[in-house]
C-alpha cells in the first residue's frame, strides 16, 4: 500500500470503497466494487453459453444423422456422378480418336499432292539422298577393319616378346591407329630400358 492508502471492506467480500488520503485531500474509489461485478458477470456468461453448448449440440448431432433414405440418395447421386464422368472420358478419347484420324488423312493428303508439286527432276534428286546414305556404310567397313588389324597387330607383337598386357589389345581395338601409335611409343620405351 502506498502512503496514506487505507482501505475498508467487509470480512470475505470484494472491497467496495477505497479511500485515499493524500496531500490534496480524501478521495473515495469504487473501482474494485465495479471490477467484482465485472468478473461476477463474465463467469455468469461464461456459464450461461456452456450450459447452452451442452443443450444444443446434441441435438444438432441428432438432427445431422442420415436416414437410409439419405443414404440411397447419395448413392444414386455418386453413381450418376461416376457414370458421367465416365461419359466424358469416353467423349474425350473418342475426341482424340477422330483428331488424330483427322490428322492421319491431313498427312496422307500431303504425301498424295507432294509427287504432283514437285516435278519429275526432284524425284530423282530425293533418291540421291538416299545413296549418300549407302556410300557411308563402306566407309564404316575400312574403319572397322583397321580396328580389327591393329588389334591383331598388337596380340601377335605382345605373343612374340612375351610380355605387355592384354589390355593394349582392348585399346587398339576401340582406337584404332591410334591407340596402336601409343603403344608401340610404351614398346620402345621398354625396349630401350631393357637394353640399358
């Protein structure tokens, strides 16, 4: 309490005046009466909405149960739904069906005005496209033989001096002329060590 603060209530209850003296003179205070019928009136509130809760909810619990009648009908409901969902993926395969017939006939059409568009000297120009095609085939035969060759080339000298690995095989095989180069640079580095 602060100086010159008393105060007066009754045994048990909330105090319902406050006097304070100061310098100035006396002043009484209901405050704290005013605040305990405050909280008086919140609990009865508070009290009054829970009993209400516990009345209506129940009864609004009993209201939302379905009948069999309800049920049946949402039956009926999800099967129209389902059976016309089924309709509209049918509807929109066979869409797709005829667009993609649509297309197919915009194509061949295509295919059948092309020979009248381009004359007689174009036709023999497309052939020759396809002959540049046969000419590279040889060209992957020499460079797939070579391969071969260098790889046997480098298993017989790895035969004849008895030693080296397997592995250079592998990699004349795969590289060619290459990787036949390098090793007959390891060959004669070894050569010359093994005279030294």
């Amino acid at each position: 309490m602060t100086r010159g603060e008393k105060k007066f209530s009754q045994a048990g209850e909330w105090p319902k005046y406050k006097l304070e003296v100061t310098s100035f003179g006396c002043r009484i205070d209901c405050t704290s009466y005013k605040i305990g019928l405050i909280r008086r009136n919140k609990m009865k509130r508070y009290v009054l909405t829970i009993m209400l809760a516990a009345i209506f909810v129940p009864a609004l619990a009993v209201a939302q149960e379905e009948g069999p009648e309800d049920i049946k009908f949402r039956m009926e409901l999800h099967e129209r739904e389902m059976e016309l969902q089924n309709r509209e993926a049918e509807m929109d395969f066979e869409r797709s069906m005829q667009e993609l017939e649509l297309e197919k006939h915009k194509i061949e059409l295509e295919h059948m005005r092309r020979p009248k568009e381009h004359p007689e000297h174009m036709k023999g120009h497309d052939d020759d496209d396809d002959d540049d095609d046969d000419h590279h085939h040889p060209l992957l035969l020499v460079v797939l033989v070579v391969h071969i060759l260098c790889a046997v080339w480098v298993y017989q000298d790895i035969r004849r001096r008895a030693g080296g690995s397997g592995i250079w095989i592998v990699i004349a095989l795969l590289t060619g002329l290459l990787g036949t180069l390098v090793y007959a640079v390891v060959r004669i580095g070894e050569s010359q060590k093994s005279q030294a």
